[in-house]
C-alpha cells in the first residue's frame, strides 16, 4: 500500500486549477521516471485532470492500471487529490486529503489562497511529514476518522480516466496539449501506455 502524491488546487480563478501545495513519494517508481522528472509531471497532469472533470462539494474515484486517484472538491474550491495504489484504503485516502485541507485553510499565511493564480511547485514539508506518516494506513486509521461531511458525501469511482472525462475526449489527447508535460514526459506516457500501466517499470530508450 503506497502513496505516490498528494496535491491541493484552487478551482476559483479563470483557467485550469492552480496548484496550491503538495507532497510526493516516487521512490517506489522506475529510476529513470524519477530522474527525467516525467512521474512527477504526470502526476500534476492527472490530479489537475481529475480536479477539473470533479464537481464542487463531490468525491470522486478514478482507477487507472494499477494506480488510483481519489478527489474531493470542496464547495469553496479548494480541491485535493490523493494519487495511490489500489490497496491504499479510501476512508484513509480521504482523511488525509481533508485532514491537510483543514490545516492549508487555517494557516493565517493562506488567508488569501483563493486569490492565488500561480502554481506552487515547491514541496510543503509539513504535507511531506503527514504523506509519510500516512504510509502506514493502518497506523492512521486507528486514530483518524472522515470528517462528518466527507462520510455524508456519495463517493464515485471511475473504471478508468477515459471514462471520467466528458463523452468524446480521450486522455491521448489531454496529453498531447498539456502545458504541464514536456515532450520527454509525453514519450514517457505514451510507451508506459502500451504496457497498461502509466508510471510502472518501462524503460524509455
């Protein structure tokens, strides 16, 4: 069970979501994934996607090959995203998601996070220290419960990213415009694709 990353966005200016903070674990991706920087371009590529496609005060699912993505939008429009495998446990995938949104909201720093209109690339140790720590779901289970409004909120999962997206749109051509991926990136996708799995042990030659 594992954590690869955990963003917050902010859905309330014009344009695609902005990322707000976030935290990531890639040591158990493919070295060259890492190094390149194409696994940490995907995953803001994939949770900017599934924040965009996510209605406000929703949560949401998406399964792709091997990994998952769990979402929640609040009604405010800050969003977060927990990218994981599929062994990771949801209600702990979500309690970590609200649990950090809690603490981003609350830090007087933040107090005009709505106004933010740049992504913040750089990692946030305290959301680093709490992925960490949550990397043991079992550990965090016993001392963490959903918040009222998550547990009352009807979670949807998607079979896969394709399926979340609006009728027609297919994630090969989400790809091919993002600003988010460079051209080694799109490479990456496109080859670990043919595999069926996104960010598993190909090599790009």
């Amino acid at each position: 069970m594992r954590i690869l990353s955990i963003k917050y966005f902010n859905t309330n200016i014009e344009g695609p979501p902005v990322l707000l903070t976030h935290a990531e674990d890639l040591s158990t991706l493919p070295f060259l994934a890492r190094m390149t920087g194409s696994a940490g371009e995907l995953l803001l590529f994939i949770s900017r996607t599934f924040v965009e496609r996510t209605e406000r005060g929703k949560c949401e699912g998406c399964r792709d090959g091997e990994y998952i993505g769990w979402i929640y939008h609040k009604h405010n429009g800050i969003a977060g995203v927990v990218i994981c495998d599929q062994e990771y446990d949801r209600r702990v995938a979500l309690t970590l998601i609200h649990k950090y949104m809690n603490i981003y909201e609350n830090k007087t720093v933040n107090w005009d996070w709505e106004t933010y209109n740049k992504d913040n690339s750089k990692i946030d140790d305290e959301l680093q220290n709490l992925l960490i720590r949550f990397q043991s779901p079992k550990d965090q289970d016993t001392i963490t419960k959903i918040n009222k409004d998550l547990e009352e909120t009807r979670v949807t999962l998607h079979e896969s990213i394709d399926k979340m997206l609006d009728r027609g749109t297919k994630i090969d051509t989400l790809v091919d415009k993002s600003d988010d991926l460079s051209r080694q990136s799109k490479i990456f996708y496109k080859k670990s694709k043919k595999l069926n799995n996104w960010c598993g042990s190909c090599i790009i030659s």
